[in-house]
C-alpha cells in the first residue's frame, strides 16, 4: 500500500487492545476505508509506521499473520509514541503507514525444518512467521520454538503457546533467566537452551530475534554447531522515520534497514560495517 | 530562441515584471546576508558569483513543511494534505553547483516512492543560471564534474558581460521566460558575445574525488576519524548548509484541536538522530557520526548512484567553526587504501 503522499498515514481504528505482557500490549485494527486495508498486503517481517495523531510516529514489526484477518501489533512501552498507543481503547483511532521492509524469505523456507529463537519482546515479529508457518503446516519440515525472557510475566502471547504446542510437529520451549514463584518450566538463557537442543544444522533454517546479547551469543553458538551464514536469519531495529529509504538515518553502511531489511541473513549483516 | 541582453539598470524592473505571473525569487542581500528570497523583499537583488548562506536546496526542501494536519473532533478522520506550492516559480541567480545538487537529491526524492512536494517544486521551478568562473578560494567544484561557467539543468543561463547580462534559452521552459521579457531584451553585440564565450572556470579541479576507496572496509578504522571527531564540536553548520544534505525528521504536533505532521532539516550530526526510544544508539560516538557523514557523501551515495554526493561548493569549510571541510577529506581519505596508511594530523 502507498498513500497519496508518503508521510500521510491511512486512518485506521483500534478494533482491540490486550495486555500480551507487564509492558506490552497487543492492539487490532481496521483500516477506515476499504481500499486501504486491500492495499495493505503484506508478509511475515514487514513493519508499518503507527502515528499517533498529535504525538508522533513509530516503526512497529506486524506480528498479525497475513494468513489470518487480524492486523495486529505488539507494542511495548518505551517511548512517547508507544506510551500513547497504550493509552489506546477499542474505537480510537490511529494512523497506519506500510507495509515496509523485506520479509522473512518464506519462499526459501519451504521443505525446510525451521527453529525460530526468540527472546522477549523479539517474538513480536517471529509469531508472525511461526502462525504463518503453523497456517501452511504441510510446506515446512520440523518446527522448534525456542523462546525466553526474564521472567514469566514477560513472555508474550502466553494464550497461543497451547496451539503452538498442539499443532503436528512443533515443539516450543520456553524459559525464563531465573526462579520465579508459580514457574515450574526451564530456567535459564536462551542461548542454553538451544544448546541443549542440540539439533543439527542439516536442513534447517534458524530465526533469531530478540535483545542483542542473546542474538550475539545464540549466534556464535550457532556457528560452533556448524550452521553456514546463509542460513542464520535475524531482523533488526534501528531508528526508522520515513520508511523508504529518503530520511537517512536507519543506514548501515549503504544499506537501509527500512528497504534493505528490516530481514537479514547473518551472511549478508557481516558484510556490512559493524554499526548496529 | 537568440540569446538577448538586459542592461544591468533594467534587471530589477524585468524581475518584477515577472513576477507578475509568477513567485520569483533571487539571490537578495540583507543585514550581511545574502539569501534566496521571494520578490519584491526589502534588501538588494545580488545576480553575481557569490553564494547564498543557505544553498538553493531551501527552495526545493524547506527547512520546515507541513505534511498534513488533521481535526481532532470525535467522528473526524479526514486529513488535509497541505499543498507545497501555489504559483509556478522561477529562481534567478543560482549557481552551478547549486544546480548540479538538484541532479543528485533527484535519484532519493524521485526514487519511488516520490516525495511528491519535491516533485511539484522541480517540475514547476524554472531555473535561470548565472554562469560563474567558480573564483572563491573554497570553490572546487570543477574537480566535481561541474562547469560553473556553463550551469547543465538550468532553463536560462546568464552570463555577465559587462554592463549587461547576456540572456541564453535552454529549455522550452527557459523560452517561455525570454517570451515574457520579451520587448526588454536587446540583441547581444558582437563584443558581447564574444566575452560570454570566453567566460572559463578557474575553480579547483584538483581534490581527487575519484581516488576514494569504493570499499568501505578500507575507510571504516581510518585514524582521519579520530582526527576529525577530535576537532568536531557537532554543531551540525556543515550538514544544514551542504547543499546536497538531505535528511529529515518527521514530527507530529497538537494545538487545540488540530493534529498536524511537519517534516524538518535533521542532521547525522546529532546523536538524537539515531537513538532509539529505548536508549540504544547505533551511532553513539562524535567518530561514528563524523564518518557517517563523509562516507554517506564519499562512499554510500556513489556505491548507490554512481557518484559522490558533493558539489564542491566549500561552504562546509567556510562555516564550519573548527575549519573542517569536505576537500580536506577528500583529499585524505584518497591517500590511502590500508586504514594504516590514513594519518590523521600533519596536514
């Protein structure tokens, strides 16, 4: 989808709001007019800008599928714009720009088995490949599900590990970094558990998101445990305003996160300078 | 067309007389400053060799803009898209390699998506040049590709000649002007044409732009960015006056009622320009800055568009208030390909 100008945003309204975690809430919407949410296609890996009229603008991955009707967004406190958007009730409106970015490559995914590593708010974007992935079960081989944070209030989307646990060939596992009363699953960092997995790199496709410490150590593990550079795919974030590559500030060398990424193969980040 | 004469005494009368149908706007001379404004403005038009402060991008990428507003009243969800421009515009005076900024901006801001206020005001902004020997000891624009003496992309060029200013068409656009000033235009002696066909650039053509590595491994650990963010002060003069610097910001405000969206001059010179809400910052340090910025214009742009991003107009060295200028870099930076071999100092 492409508005009439490129910074004027697409009227939509919040069709729902959710806790997914202590500092996370999960919104849903519906574009006003028709048209735009037809023009809005997308797939696992894009972001759209949200504006809050009034407050300003902030890149949000998509972490609805778009196998299912729901667009949805995973959002965390953390800034003026984010912290408006949770003041957000059923009803409100907000503006939506998008989709932008690359996407997850699913297309060479398919016949492969997949391990998806996430931790905390890093799942946002994941879950949209995971549903996806769950949604066309027959095309991927084996999924596994690595995901973390530091404490159980802080795992997301908690309501779906069920299904995710339930669907033919999927296993998740999850974790938290310490103790923690009423918790009686693994305790311990992400980069362990996968690890302790132990599942060999032949044919699968590895998806890493989350706080750049787990990615930094969950890499090396990985490339202890053999897996080739291609094969390694992770999704960053950088500081994006217009989305399409003109503002100038998401560049990584000549690179720009908002065109180029927000997608990455590890091959393709270690030919870039290291500023990210 | 045949290129006409306007006597120098006529200039300002033939300006307002098209100004008539049309936003004009020149080079005027105020409180010291010389800047590109809207005629008639209090202050002296200046058509001669000297630069704006600011450069001609301010009339293509305002410093500030509205985006769109929109009504905060329940039930309201429509946005006024605010319009760039209301009467085609024609701009006096410009330099080349003011000019030649425009063909480098052209591959972002046109690239798709559009900035569709960019595209309006190149699409309905005739250029009349002022042809120019580049004789400022910061100009080394010829070193840039550029002819000062014979501006490309320009509808009219003027050429000083004397008492007079020599008018030449280019484009049909640049025709439509010469039609409107038709009835004040003389034909050129032959004394005339003779002198704007000598008119030459003097300006430096040796800062070897081309012999910048094209990898950016050989550049990235260079000690010249030590070097550089040691003097640096980061006041961010050399990104807002360099003519082909193009960022922005994006900013949104509420004022009773109304929402509206702007978009501003932002520069790689301040450390806000890449934090995160959450505090992460990929370019934390004045060195990473200093390097994103020579290596935007040096490195990135070229390996993007086939070449650098700089005009060569030296007003980055001029007002930079601790004396760095692109050429100095430049010329550092083409010494050496082994990082080992870029010494910072001893210049």
């Amino acid at each position: 989808m492409m508005s009439k100008h490129l910074l004027v945003p697409e009227s939509a309204m919040v069709r729902g709001v959710r806790d997914v975690t202590e500092d996370t809430v999960l919104i849903d919407v519906v574009f006003d007019e028709k048209e735009a949410g037809d023009a809005f296609t997308y797939l696992p890996g894009q972001f759209a800008e949200l504006t809050m009229f009034g407050v300003g603008e902030c890149p949000i991955s998509i972490t609805s599928t778009p196998t299912r009707q729901a667009l949805e967004f995973a959002v965390r406190d953390v800034g003026n714009v984010s912290h408006a958007i949770h003041n957000l009730q059923a009803g409100d409106r907000l503006g939506v720009r998008g989709p932008f970015g690359n996407c997850f490559p699913v297309q060479d995914m398919v016949g492969k088995d997949i391990l998806f590593v996430a931790g905390g708010i890093g799942l946002a974007p994941v879950r949209s490949l995971i549903n996806y992935a769950l949604d066309n079960r027959s095309e991927f081989g084996r999924i596994d599900i690595v995901y973390g944070a530091r404490t159980p209030g802080l795992l997301c989307f908690s309501g779906e590990y069920d299904s995710w646990r339930r669907a033919p060939r999927c296993r998740l596992h999850l974790t938290v970094d310490s103790e923690a009363p009423g918790w009686t699953g693994t305790v311990g960092f992400v980069p362990r558990v996968v690890n302790d997995l132990g599942l060999e790199p032949g044919g699968r496709v590895v998806v890493v998101c989350g706080p750049p410490v787990m990615i930094k150590f969950v890499l090396a593990d990985l490339a202890r445990a053999g897996y080739a550079d291609q094969d390694v795919i992770t999704t960053l974030e950088l500081k994006m305003k217009c989305g399409v590559g003109k503002c100038g500030r998401c560049n990584i060398g000549s690179k720009y996160v908002c065109l180029d990424g927000p997608v990455f193969r590890l091959s393709d980040l270690k030919a870039l300078p290291q500023e990210f | 067309m045949n290129p006409g004469c306007l006597d120098k005494a006529g200039i300002e009368d033939a300006l307002m007389h098209l100004a008539a149908s049309r936003d004009v706007f020149a080079p005027v001379r105020e409180g010291g400053t010389l800047e590109f404004r809207r005629l008639p403005a209090g202050g002296l038009v200046f058509l001669g060799p000297e630069k704006t402060l600011l450069p001609l991008k301010t009339l293509y990428l305002p410093m500030t803009e509205d985006v769109f507003s929109r009504c905060m009243k329940a039930g309201e969800t429509g946005m006024e898209i605010a319009a760039p421009m209301e009467r085609d515009r024609v701009v006096f005076g410009a330099l080349g390699c003011d000019i030649a900024t425009l063909h480098l901006l052209d591959p972002v801001l046109l690239g798709e998506p559009p900035d569709e206020a960019y595209r309006e005001r190149r699409e309905r902004t005739a250029i009349v040049a002022l042809a120019c020997k580049g004789e400022g000891p910061e100009c080394f624009c010829s070193s840039c590709d550029i002819d000062p003496a014979c501006p490309g992309g320009s509808d009219v060029v003027l050429t000083d000649v004397g008492d007079a200013f020599l008018f030449d068409a280019l484009t049909e656009k640049g025709s439509r002007i010469l039609e409107t000033l038709d009835g004040r235009l003389r034909e050129a002696t032959d004394d005339e044409l003779a002198t704007a066909r000598s008119f030459d650039s003097t300006a430096a053509d040796n800062i070897p732009l081309a012999k910048i590595p094209e990898d950016f491994a050989d550049l990235w650990e260079a000690d010249l960015w030590d070097d550089l963010a040691s003097r640096c002060i980061g006041c961010g003069v050399c990104t807002l006056l360099c003519p082909t610097c193009y960022c922005f910001d994006v900013q949104d405000e509420q004022r009773g009622t109304e929402s509206k969206r702007f978009k501003t001059w932002d520069s790689c010179m301040f450390s806000e320009f890449t934090r995160m809400a959450g505090g992460d910052n990929p370019r934390d340090t004045k060195r990473s800055r200093v390097r994103q910025r020579f290596l935007h214009k040096l490195q990135y742009y070229s390996s993007e568009h086939g070449k650098a991003a700089c005009v060569g107009c030296g007003r980055c060295r001029v007002h930079c208030p601790v004396g760095i200028g692109i050429d100095e870099v430049i010329t550092r930076l083409a010494r050496g390909k082994v990082p080992g071999e870029v010494k910072g100092g001893g210049e």
